[in-house]
C-alpha cells in the first residue's frame, strides 16, 4: 500500500511529538531536514511506515538520542507482563481461548503507549473490558486455526512494546495447538517510534516460546526490500505469516503470501482500504485479489 497524501501530516507530527518529548527546544533544522527528505520521496512506491522510519532517524541524528522511547517500552513492557497470569486466566476461562488469545491481542494493538498520555493501568482495564465484549468486523479466525494445525514454520511480526506481552499469550497459544511448529518473532532492527526490537522480545521471555529474530530494518512494520538477508529467507520459507498492527498491513497488503493481519483500523486510510469503518478489530487472511467488502466475517 502506497503512501496516501493524508498520511504526510501524520509523519510529520510524529517527528514534532517525539522531539517534544526528548525536549528540543529549536526544531528548525529537523525540520529543514525533514521537509528535505519528503521533498525527494518517490510516492508513488514509497509506504508512510517506509517514511516514518527515515524521519524517525533524522530525528535521532538531530537529538543524539539512539533510542527515545527506551524508557516508554521498558514501562509498558513492565505494566503488561505483570498482567500476564490473570489476561491467560480470562482467556482460559472464555467459550473459545483461541479468539479469545486473537482479540486480546489486537486490543492491545489499540492502546496508546505515547508518555504524553501518561497511560495508567486502569485505564488500560478499561480498555480491555470494553473491547472485548465486541467482535471482530472481519473474523477469519478459523481458517487461521486450520493453517496453524498443519504449519511446520509460522513467522510472527511483532509491532509495538506492551501488546508485545499479549502476542506472547497468543504465541504460547499456537504452541500448544501445533507444538512441532517452529514459530519465528520478528522485531524491528534499530529503535523506531514505540516498536519493539530484539531486546524486548527477550525481555518479556518471548524465547520461551519462538525463535527471536530482527527483521535488519529501522522503518515501522516490514518494508520487504530493506529487511535482512535472514529475515527475507524465514519469511519467503514461512508457511504463514501474522503481522500485527496497522504498519504491516500497510508494508505487505498486497504481498502474495498466506498473511493474516492482526489489528485495529485507527485511521480512515486503513479503513477505506480494507473496506471497513474505523476502530474496528481485524482477523483477516491476506486478500490480494481484490478488496474487501464491509462487514465480511468468516466462521
């Protein structure tokens, strides 16, 4: 999915908000540089994730900060793997724990992790007894199921810190319904935005369960063409692939590979493309051949 134009003030509001954070005061020449950058951008093949990612390093250039939101995951990380034992209980005690495991980790795709918002467990809770009394607008849950029962090799995209933990629950899921499944975690390469890197994944002893692996990249989600050798030869072996969040949908939507996208729709372009309205929960298996209409559910 090619970058859309209403995505181009996002990118630079992400830029604006994060060098708030790390308080720099003068932001005239990252902004020199940004408008730069976008100035030389091919947008017909280029992603926003794709741009996130090279704005996101601008910004670590012009602060000399490698990793802002090194203390926002490690927070997050924290917060939800302390709510593992009861989140696994409440999927456990549910009439089918495998969606159940599916839905909780797309809820937790949905929270916000920025520190402005300054996120509280409570609201968090909140969060999570809202959306989970309500369905997924597409649910191909089932033939999820099938394709892990007969899998030898699934690669699982990870997105952002804290939901990190609840992947973990699903993963620890899929393990036991296929214990002879090699399940791969991907992160990000280098710090970009809140997503997690390799250093989380172990942090919340995702090792326990999959083989831990970078995907070589800074951009947000997975921008194929950039991604490591390593990387590109599980994905191209993996017999499925789940991508978490709204960054992967964008980087692989119209790739030819069994894919099925875990997420929110946050915003109207993602919504529009998938054919949905928006802040709704997503279960769905790739569709290259056309898009989707709305409200399709799969039993």
């Amino acid at each position: 999915m090619r970058i859309q134009e209403k995505c181009i003030p996002c990118t630079v509001n992400q830029a604006i908000k994060v060098a708030d954070m790390v308080g720099l005061k003068d932001k005239d020449d990252l902004l020199r540089s940004v408008f730069a950058y976008l100035s030389k951008v091919d947008f017909k093949s280029s992603s926003t994730p794709e741009l996130i990612g090279e704005i996101f390093s601008l910004l670590k250039d012009e602060t000399g900060n490698d990793d802002p939101y090194r203390e926002t995951r490690e927070h997050y990380n924290k917060m939800f793997l302390e709510q593992i034992p009861k989140l696994e209980q409440e999927i456990n005690e549910s009439d089918d724990p495998f969606l159940e495991s599916i839905k909780y980790a797309i809820i937790g795709n949905i929270i916000d992790f920025n520190p402005i918002h300054d996120l509280l467990l409570s609201d968090i809770e909140a969060s999570f007894e809202k959306l989970k009394k309500e369905q997924l607008e597409i649910n191909d849950s089932t033939l999820l199921l099938q394709e892990i029962c007969k899998a030898d090799t699934l690669l699982y995209l990870g997105d952002n810190c804290g939901e990190i933990c609840l992947d973990k629950i699903l993963i620890k899921k899929i393990k036991g319904i296929n214990p002879l499944c090699h399940v791969f975690f991907a992160t990000r390469g280098e710090a970009v935005v809140n997503d997690s890197v390799e250093e989380d994944a172990y942090a919340v002893g995702m090792d326990s369960y999959a083989t831990i692996i970078s995907n070589g990249d800074h951009s947000l989600g997975t921008v194929l063409h950039r991604t490591s050798k390593e990387f590109k030869e599980v994905y191209q072996n993996a017999d499925i692939v789940i991508a978490k969040g709204q960054a992967n949908y964008e980087c692989l939507s119209d790739e030819e590979k069994n894919i099925f996208f875990l997420l929110m729709t946050k915003c109207k372009v993602i919504a529009n493309d998938i054919g949905v309205p928006e802040m709704k929960m997503l279960c769905m298996k790739s569709d290259v051949a056309g898009k989707r209409k709305p409200n399709r559910v799969t039993t």
